[in-house]
C-alpha cells in the first residue's frame, strides 16, 4: 500500500478559542512520540510474522494493512480473512517487544 503523501497546499491546524491549536481527536496526533517499530517482526518461535515499515504491516502469509497508533505504546489494525475482518490490537511493552491482544508478542 503507498504511503500517504502531503497535500501541496496543506490547511493549517484547526483552532480552538482563543487562538491555541485544538486538540486533535485522531489517535495518531502524537506522532512525535510513537516508537519506531520499523523492521520484521518474529513470533515467539523464529517465524517471520510480519514486516513493518511507517504505519504499514505486511504480513508474511497476506496482504499489507495499515496500522493505527491509539498512544504512544500502542496500536491496532484490522486483519481480514475468509470474509471475516478483525481489529487486533498490541502494546510495546518495556523490552521493545510487540504484545499482541491475541496472545501473540513478537520481536524483531
């Protein structure tokens, strides 16, 4: 999937009152904060799981998809299979490992 790119005439931050920069409702407003998780990730076995590059995950056995960052820690994305799509979510926890809410924690 292509990254998105900037628009060329980019809008400027919305305002609340009094002139200061509104907070933002989208989780991905602190992207200053977030870790780099860039790299391939591997189950708790050695198998290659997935390969992570800006906010998009490609897994080894489908097809690429976009991750979303709900903090600085943590994040999701929707994995679809046989019809059925599923929102998974993980956190990084303090060795930099990737705990997944199905159980799963990969490394890199």
């Amino acid at each position: 999937c292509p990254q998105p790119t900037p628009s060329p005439d980019p809008q400027p931050p919305p305002q609340a009152a009094g002139g200061e920069e509104a907070a933002a409702d989208e989780p991905q407003a602190f992207a200053k904060e977030l870790i780099n998780l860039d790299g391939r990730w591997l189950g708790e076995t050695g198998e290659l799981m997935a390969t992570i590059q800006g906010t998009t995950i490609q897994w080894e056995d489908g097809p690429a998809t976009e991750l979303t960052w709900l903090s600085e820690r943590s994040l999701s994305c929707d994995m679809s299979a046989f019809g059925v799509t599923e929102t998974f979510s993980a956190n990084v926890d303090d060795e930099g490992r990737l705990v997944w809410s199905d159980g799963d924690v990969w490394t890199r």
